[in-house]
C-alpha cells in the first residue's frame, strides 16, 4: 500500500512510522512550528533512505541559516533520489538543492515548472511565496503580483480548507494590495489550525496593513504566549506588536516587547529577521523622536557583523547600512555601498543600485543630511520593492524619505507623499506628521 503525505501526493517509503513523522514534520515546518527537526530526524531514524524527509530537513537547515548542515543533508537526498527516487522526488530534490546552494534565479525556474507538473507539492510551492521567499528576493519589482497569480493559478488544486494554502494565498493577496480579501483567506486558514505561526503573522500584516495596528497588538497578546521561544517567527511577530506600540506613541510598551523577545539576546529567530527586526525597530524609535537607551544600536551591530559580514544579500545589506550609520562606522557603509556598486555594474546584483542607493541614504540621514538622503533616496524610491521583504519592512525606507523632505524643508513634497500613503494605510503616525505640516 503506497504511503502519501497530506496532500495525496506519494512517499517513497515502506514505513509507515517514517511517513507519518514526514508528514507531521513538514507541517510544523509550513507552519513555523517547534518540532519539525525532531520529527524529520525520526522519520530519517525510521528509514535511512527516506528521500524526502532527509531534503525536508535540509529545507529546515536553511530556514534556520545552517548551510553546512543544510548542504551536507541535500547531498544525501540527491544520492538517493538518483538511486531509487521518483521524478517527482528528483525534481523536489534539485529544486531545494538549488536553492540551499545560492542559485536562486535557477531554483525560482526549476520551482515554477515542479509545480506545473506537481502543484500539490506543498514543499516547493512554498519557496517562491512569503517575504523571504524567492520571489520577494529576485530583485522583481512585481514580486507581490507574482505571488498572487502563482496562487491563483494552482488554487483549484487545493482544498477549501487547506489551512497552509489559505495563509499564503491570503498573505499574498494583503500584501499585493487586495487587504480585505487576503484577511479573510488568512483568517480562515488560522482559525483552521491556530499552531501556525505563519498564520498569526500573515493575519498581523493583514491587520497592519489595513490601519488596524491596535487590532494586530491584541492578536499577538493573546496569541504568542502559547508559541514557544524557539519558534523561528516568535521574536518577528512580537516585533510586529512593538511597531504598533509605537505607532501610538507606547514607547514604554514597544521597549518592554523589545527587550523581552526581539533583541539579539533573546531572539532564537532566523538570523535575517533578527537583524532587520533590530534594526528597523531603533531606527523607527530615534526617527519618532525618542532616545533609544544606552546599548541597543552597539548590541545589534555587533550581532550582525559577523552573520552579514560580505555585501550581495539586498534586504539585509539595507538593514546593515541602517546600524552601521547609526553606530557611526562610517567606513562600512562606504565599502558595502562600493560593493554593492561593483555588482550592481556587473548585473550581480539582482535588485540593481537601488541597494548601494539605500546604504548611502542611510548614512546621510543618520548625519543628519536630510537633503543629502533626499537627493539619493527619491530617485530610487519606487525601486526599494526590489530588495525584497515585507511592506510593512519596506515602510521604513519610506519613512526616511518622507522625514528627510520634512527636515530638509520640502514640505510640498513631503505632503504629497503623504497623500500617496493615505489611499494604502491609515496610520495614526501619518495624521500627526501632517498635522506637524499644517502647523
């Protein structure tokens, strides 16, 4: 009798033990649940030559940046799948491999045509969706678009109450612009299956996005206590509830959630969310004009010089220049932004010079040169989508261009990009700054 994960598609596996604990890994894993790795590890214990699970936890290394380990885990799968696997297995395989190896435009290409033949393999699907996923992180300008049409493309192969495919299609959907129909796609897939940490933050951006931020917080209270520490997404969603403190001026609050789940310290979070989490937060709080205590800009630099030491990785290399300007190594800034420079000039650089861009803006304004960041920074402005990530990870550079107009006396140009913000997200920031323009 065949063996079949969730979603029907079959396992190559005689063990019924190891499918089992296949199929409960995976789905902690889709779900950014605690587990996952000790329920692939059991499933590879049950049968040694378990392609899928020995590739699935390769996935896990990855997400969790351990590249060595995630290398050495899809080598085992690739052999295997040589060995004995199906075509279904051999193209899963070759497509995580891809990726785990930094080909992304070619683990992007070989996902899309997997999921023509396979669009139930939920594995790789979810590769290209998600702020991190290969698509956010192609340098596409239309990433959000190309995720919704990836999932309404393959829609009809998934149930009406598939709790994964709900998240993502609704995440998708909100984050493309279309907020009250991705709510309602995400709201059913967690109310489906609310130990789904992917749920609680699609519903979050959801929330936020719709100008509902105090709506986000209640959610996140009452949600992330039962979502254990090591969850990879438990400091990122607690940062999500301390940006909406601080949108209405709780910096008391914000720091408390600051202190206690999203800092370096503290933080058991994927590397990547860790960094942008820590920096967009104090940038947001020296930028609405509170004292960001003594300590906190010099811990989060020294967290991540050694996990983004090389320039090339667009999304964090932003965040980097935003705590080397704020911790005033000015000489980093300026070798990242060469770096950058240098593979944008040689097509590198899939995001393209809207990166070095972003690092030199940063410098700017954390001098204090508010016309200086202006000048680098409008140019490229409807070009910072391209580094990838979330709008609401986005927001930050956005606000850096609209106070340095504020600073640098454009205010014309400050309230039209106000105006612009209006007709996307009610925010009661957005109010008070143009109360301060009216003044």
């Amino acid at each position: 009798m065949a063996r079949l994960d969730r979603l029907g598609l079959p396992l190559s596996t005689t063990s019924d033990l190891a499918a089992g604990r296949y199929r409960e890994g995976v789905d902690l894993l889709l779900s950014a649940w605690p587990g996952a790795a000790e329920a692939l590890e059991q499933a590879v214990a049950a049968d040694p030559d378990f392609t899928l699970a020995h590739a699935a936890r390769a996935r896990l290394h990855a997400i969790r940046a351990e590249p060595a380990e995630a290398r050495a885990r899809i080598a085992a799968a690739t052999d295997l799948a040589a060995r004995h696997g199906t075509e279904r297995e051999r193209s899963h395989v070759e497509t995580l491999s891809l990726a785990i190896h930094g080909q992304p435009a070619r683990a992007l290409e070989q996902a899309l045509a997997h999921l023509e033949n396979w669009p139930r393999d939920a594995l790789i699907l979810s590769l290209p969706l998600g702020a991190f996923g290969l698509f956010a992180f192609s340098g596409m300008a239309d990433h959000d678009q190309a995720r919704v049409d990836l999932c309404e493309r393959h829609a009809r192969h998934y149930e009406a109450d598939d709790w994964w495919f709900l998240t993502y299609r609704g995440w998708s959907h909100a984050e493309n612009g279309a907020i009250g129909r991705g709510r309602d796609l995400v709201q059913r897939g967690f109310d489906l299956r609310r130990e789904n940490a992917n749920a609680a933050h699609a519903l979050s951006h959801a929330l936020y996005e719709a100008g509902a931020g105090e709506a986000a917080e209640r959610l996140i209270e009452g949600w992330l206590p039962g979502y254990g520490r090591s969850g990879p997404l438990h400091g990122h969603i607690a940062w999500h509830a301390a940006l909406g403190a601080l949108e209405r001026d709780d910096t008391e609050r914000a720091l408390a959630l600051y202190a206690e789940h999203v800092q370096p310290s503290v933080s058991a979070g994927m590397p990547v969310n860790v960094v942008s989490d820590t920096a967009s937060f104090l940038w947001r709080l020296q930028a609405y004009g509170h004292a960001v205590p003594a300590g906190l800009w010099q811990a989060a630099a020294d967290y991540a010089r050694p996990v983004f030491p090389q320039a090339g990785f667009a999304f964090a290399d932003a965040h980097m220049a935003i705590l080397e300007a704020a911790t005033g190594d000015r000489e980093a800034v300026g070798r990242r932004a060469a770096a950058l420079a240098e593979l944008a000039g040689a097509g590198s650089l899939a995001a393209g010079p809207v990166v070095p861009a972003i690092c030199r803006a940063a410098l700017a304004f954390a001098e204090s040169d508010y016309a200086g960041c202006a000048r680098i920074l409008e140019p490229v402005a409807a070009e910072v989508v391209r580094i990838g990530g979330s709008g609401a990870q986005r927001e930050m550079l956005e606000d850096m261009l609209l106070l340095a107009h504020m600073r640098g006396g454009e205010a014309a140009k400050a309230r039209a990009l106000l105006d612009r913000r209006l007709h996307r997200r009610p925010s009661p920031r957005d109010a008070r700054w143009r109360g301060m323009l009216a003044a």
